[in-house]
C-alpha cells in the first residue's frame, strides 16, 4: 500500500500541473484576443468638427413631475414588501 505522504506528493504535483496548464492556456487566449482586437479593430474616422455656436444644449435634468411619481412608485412597494 503507498503512503499517505506519496499520495499527497502526487496530488501536489498533479494540482501543479493542472494550474500551469490553465495558466498556459489563459495566456494564450489572452494573447490571441489582443492580436484579433487589434487586428480587426475598427478604423478611426475623422471627426467633423461642429461650431460651438451651433451645438444643442441638452437638458438632462428629470422633470419635478417625474421625481414625484417615482418617489411615490418606490414608496408604495416599500409599503407593499414590508
């Protein structure tokens, strides 16, 4: 009968193995997506720049009537889980 000492020697080397191998295959995979990202990435196209003059302002703010009904939604199921 082998040892427990040899049992776990092997064990060792086999847990070793096991993560050098995902480890291998990890970098390779790594590397490989790299090279497809950068092989196929997509080209950079010239931006047109727009006058500041004429740029849009965009309003990004919610609406007071909005906050309410939210509040209100998010207090009723508060109510209803509890």
């Amino acid at each position: 009968m082998v040892s427990i000492s040899e049992q776990l020697f092997d064990a060792l080397g086999i847990m070793v193995l096991g993560m050098a191998l995902v480890f291998i295959f990890l970098s390779f995979l790594i590397l490989a997506m790299n090279l497809v990202a950068k092989k196929f990435a997509p080209k950079p196209q010239a931006v047109k720049s727009t006058p500041v003059a004429q740029q849009e302002v965009v309003n990004s703010s919610v609406s007071p009537l909005m906050t309410a009904v939210i509040t209100a939604a998010i207090h009723q199921h508060r109510k209803k889980v509890l």
